[in-house]
C-alpha cells in the first residue's frame, strides 16, 4: 500500500496503524490464491466472448421492445448466449424476475405438480425459500405445499456434508420425489459452498437411484467462480439472479434458468403462462445492460471473490472465526464471519455501508425483511437497489451472529470496505 493511500485511510477514515499492518499481511498471504482465480477468470472470459461470437451478437440486439414483445431479438438471442455458456438446451433470460427467489421459485412451480414431492438435501434451504415451499412460520399463502406439492429434507452432517446414506434412503423409498433440490452457496449458514466437484458427486449419485428425478441447483452466488457451472456437471436445471455474479453489476434487475428445454419450457409457463412461455415479454430497453454485463461478469465475479478471500484472511488475523479460511476452495462468493456478539455484528454491517459508494452517510439498521423469519440487517450502498455482486453484508439476527460479506465490482473497493468495517471493531 502507497503511503498516500495509507494518509487518506487515516486522516479520512480514522484507520489506524494495526489495521494497515493487518490488511498488508492479508495481501501478502493471499497472493497464490489470487493467481489461481486470475486463471479462472481467463478461461470464462474467453468462454463468455465465444458464445457472445457464436451468436452473432450486434449493435441490433439492443432492443427496446413494447407490448407483448413479440419476435425481441435481443432477449431471444441472449437465451442462445446463456445457453452457450451453461452448455444447456435452452436458458429463460428475464427482467421481469424481480429477484433470484422469482427465477427459482418458478423453475418449481412450472416443474412440480400435485402429489410430486420435492426434497432439500442440503438441510434447511436460504430463508426466503420457506414461503414458497410452505414451511416459514407465515400463512404459506400460494405455497407449493398449498397446491398439494410435498416437503421432504435431509439434514447435512455435522461436518456441513451431504448425508449419502439418508438421501439414499429417501429416494428409494419414495417413489413421488420428483425434484432435488441443491443449494450451492451457503446461504444462511455456516458451511462450505458446494465446489463443482462436488456437485457432480452429489448428482451422480442421485441419478444412479433414480435417473427420473430432476436435479436443481440453486447457482445464486456461484456463477464464473469455476471453468464449469454445475449444468455441465449433470444439473438438469439451475437459476440465479442478475443482481448477483452473471449480471456484472450492470444489469438492472432480473434472473435466469438454464437446463433441459422440456424443464426450462415448463418455467416459463410459470412465469407467464401456458402457451406463451417465454414467446412474450418486452425488455424495457435494457437488453445493451444484460448483454454488457454478462460480458463482464467474469472480471466482476472473481474481483468480489478476491475481496472475500481478503475478508477471510484479514478478520482471520483480527481473531474471529471465519468459514471458509482463505486457503480453501471455494464455489462462492460469500465470505462467513462469526461474531458470537450482536453488537460486533451490526457494527460490522454498519462499517460496509460507512465504506459504500452510495448512501455511506446512513446507518442499516435490523428490520422486519419481507421473506424473512428473523430480524435482517442489509448493508448494501448499491448503484442497484440490492445488488449482492456490489460490495454489501447482511445476516439475520439471531445466535451465534453469523456475518456475510459478499460483492465487491473491484478489489480495491471490496478491501477499502472491509477495513473501513473492522476498524469499527478493533
């Protein structure tokens, strides 16, 4: 770190001498781990302008579609280029998801039907899937279990692994599962993200009990963190958010699906309805942002990833408890702190928003989030209402106070944030 950057972090922010030593020992340490995901961010650069030349993609693309919508070229050649890139059948490219829950909570109504049941084998899904699936402490109004559709869950172990032997034993005995449901990113809780590896472990298996069931994995967070996303791994469908990794910071709102067309046809049907599927829909005139951030989500998605490595390694030093360690690898971006302390918590939060671009002079507070069963604090000073690809941390309140930092459109952002936040706690 210059000695002029390190003037401004102290006289402007009040950083002191043992923070800079900290986050200078962070840099040193993380090195290799950065040269690794360099790497990585080449190989889905290269894969992302392959499938952007494929498809022959001009200035023409850039529609800005009325009405119904109809014969957009541009949001239907941009399915063609999410397709490439999952190495898919077809891909459902919307902004009128609102949210990555919306993608996902249409790939299971459009694929589940009364009788079917669906099963989490990674324990407890993230929180805002409770509603959907009928199982939050709310009404569960419109809820898949509403419509006749069945829960079941396997527990992880205690190590945070898939319990082979227990999904084994619930596939085998009962023949209504139609759905499996894998989440990839921790979500709200404290264990490794599912690397690719092992995700093609954990689908393998399942095909070999029962080659009728449809494995969906829920890809929030995990877009261009590996050379492969997990449809190329045997997923038959995944669905993210385009406020997350694959937008690139530049996409508005939205979400995708990508998978077998039979299945991704099917959700389109959900989100508009049967016999216009995704055939309808105007854009908005936001089809150049879609494509120009896809086109940068590859250097966008490993800046925030090296951010939270950084994070990892820092807070490390600092003394706290963190998931995973910076040597480990990872299919995320999400870096886990755990703070044991409610106060440390929310101070941390509030170091995040103190660091933002946008709305740094205002304090996150925990509320009552639509979606959610306990009090969330979301710090998130955003371009994107939102955007979890910017730097930004959230984390429910509740025991033992588990941080989660993620995002970060450039490195130097994502560690100037997270020093501003740990300067708060020390």
């Amino acid at each position: 770190m210059i000695s002029d950057t390190k003037k401004i972090l102290k006289d402007k922010y009040g950083i002191k001498d043992n923070i800079i030593e900290l986050a200078e020992k962070s840099l040193e340490d993380i090195k290799e781990q950065f040269e690794l995901y360099d790497g990585i961010r080449e190989f889905n650069q290269l894969k992302v302008l392959d499938a952007f030349q494929e498809e022959r993609i001009s200035d023409s693309h850039f529609t800005n579609s009325t009405g119904y919508g109809y014969g957009d070229i541009g949001r239907d050649s941009l399915d063609k280029v999410y397709a490439r890139i999952f190495k898919t059948e077809m891909a459902l490219v919307r902004p009128h998801f609102v949210n990555g829950t919306h993608a996902i909570g249409a790939a299971l109504f459009g694929n589940l039907r009364p009788n079917d049941t669906l099963i989490s084998i990674c324990g407890t899904p993230y929180d805002t899937l409770h509603s959907i699936i009928g199982i939050s402490s709310e009404k569960n109004i419109g809820s898949l279990m509403e419509y006749g559709i069945k829960y079941k869950m396997v527990d992880l172990q205690s190590d945070g692994g898939i319990d082979f032997d227990n999904v084994k034993r619930t596939l085998e005995s009962d023949d209504s599962i139609k759905l499996v449901h894998i989440q990839r990113s921790t979500g709200y809780g404290w264990r490794k993200s599912l690397t690719i590896d092992k995700l093609e472990e954990i689908i393998s298996f399942v095909k070999k009990i029962r080659k009728d069931v449809i494995c969906f994995v829920d890809n929030c967070y995990g877009e261009f963190i590996d050379t492969k996303e997990p449809t190329e791994v045997g997923a038959d469908l995944v669905a993210g958010s385009l406020i997350k990794n694959i937008g690139g910071g530049i996409a508005p709102t939205g979400g995708y699906i990508a998978g077998k067309k039979e299945y991704v046809t099917q959700a389109a049907y959900r989100l508009t309805i049967p016999g216009i599927g995704g055939e309808c829909g105007s854009t908005f005139g936001v089809m150049r942002s879609l494509f120009q951030g896809l086109f940068l989500a590859p250097h966008v998605s490993i800046e925030a990833l090296k951010g939270a490595v950084f994070c990892s390694r820092i807070m490390e030093l600092a003394g706290f408890e963190v998931l995973p360690r910076y040597t480990d690898k990872r299919s995320d971006i999400i870096q886990a702190i755990k703070f044991n302390d409610k106060e440390k918590l929310i101070s941390f939060c509030k170091g995040i928003q103190k660091g933002s671009p946008i709305d740094s002079f205002l304090e996150c507070e925990p509320w009552d989030m639509p979606g959610y069963e306990d009090q969330v604090i979301m710090a998130a000073g955003a371009f994107i209402q939102g955007a979890s690809i910017e730097l930004s941390a959230d984390a429910p309140i509740r025991e033992p106070y588990i941080g989660y930092l993620q995002g970060g459109l450039t490195f130097d952002h994502a560690k100037i944030g997270i020093m501003i936040a740990l300067s708060g706690l020390i």
